[in-house]
C-alpha cells in the first residue's frame, strides 16, 4: 500500500516585493492556511532590502505560530474584522486589503506550526533580489525610452 502525500496539512504563502514612491521595500505576503482553507494577505515596509529580509522571516514566524488565533479571531468567532488587522499591527504587520497580487511571486510550503529556518529564507532571498533587480532594469529602460 502506498501512501499520497497531501498538501492538505501545508501552508503556502506566496511573497512579493516591491520599491514605492517613497523609495521604501513594499513586501507582500499572501499565506494560504490549508487546516482551515483560509487566506490572509498582509504586507509590511521596510528601508532597507536586508531589513525587509529579516523581517520577512519574522513575519513568516509569527504567521505560522499564531495561525490558530488569527483564525479563530479574524474568521470564526469575530464580528470585528479589525480585531485580527490589530493583532497583526502588533507584530508589525498590515493587513493588505488590495485584490490583485503580483504574478511574479515567489512560494514557501511550510508544514503547519513548523518552524521557518533561515535555509529556507536563503532560496527566497534570492529570488526576491533578482525581482527587484529585474524591476529596477526595467525602471530604467522605460525611462530612457522617454
């Protein structure tokens, strides 16, 4: 007999990052919490790409060790949607209110309540890098194009 592994028991989220017009590091996150096959999308700005690294870490952290509450508080039980954007401002996150996510976003599975180690923070780093990279290149085509 074999067995399929289900991503029944995994969370995705889903990570985007951007420069504003401030010149600040936009990070979004769209986690998608299988337990209860629900979705929370927040962001957070930092001044520096290597902050907005560490905290991403952080906030993945937080995501997975507190799924539970957010849910029960932001979903289940509350008549007040702000009472889960309170807990995340907490933690120095906000919740992100628009509808469209970039295409070119990078994915983390992590089993719920698992940990995340910087080994898995390292691949997105990465990729987050080259995105904003790429970004920049394009800025800067477009505007010699004018």
């Amino acid at each position: 007999m074999t067995t399929k592994k289900t991503t029944s028991l995994y969370n995705e989220y889903g990570c985007s990052i951007e420069i504003n017009q401030n010149g600040k590091y936009c990070l979004r996150i769209r986690g998608h919490f299988a337990r209860h096959n629900w979705d929370l999308p927040v962001y957070f700005l930092a001044s520096t790409f290597d902050r907005a690294i560490r905290r991403l870490e952080q906030a993945l952290q937080f995501l997975q060790r507190e799924e539970e509450r957010l849910w029960f508080w932001g979903v289940d039980r509350s008549d007040d949607p702000n009472v889960s954007a309170d807990m995340l401002r907490e933690s120095g996150l906000n919740l992100d209110r628009r509808t469209d996510f970039p295409r070119r976003a990078e994915h983390l599975t992590l089993a719920a309540e698992q940990a995340v180690s910087p080994f898995q923070i390292a691949p997105l780093r990465r990729s987050l890098a080259q995105a904003i990279g790429s970004g920049r290149a394009a800025a800067a085509a477009a505007a010699g194009a004018d």
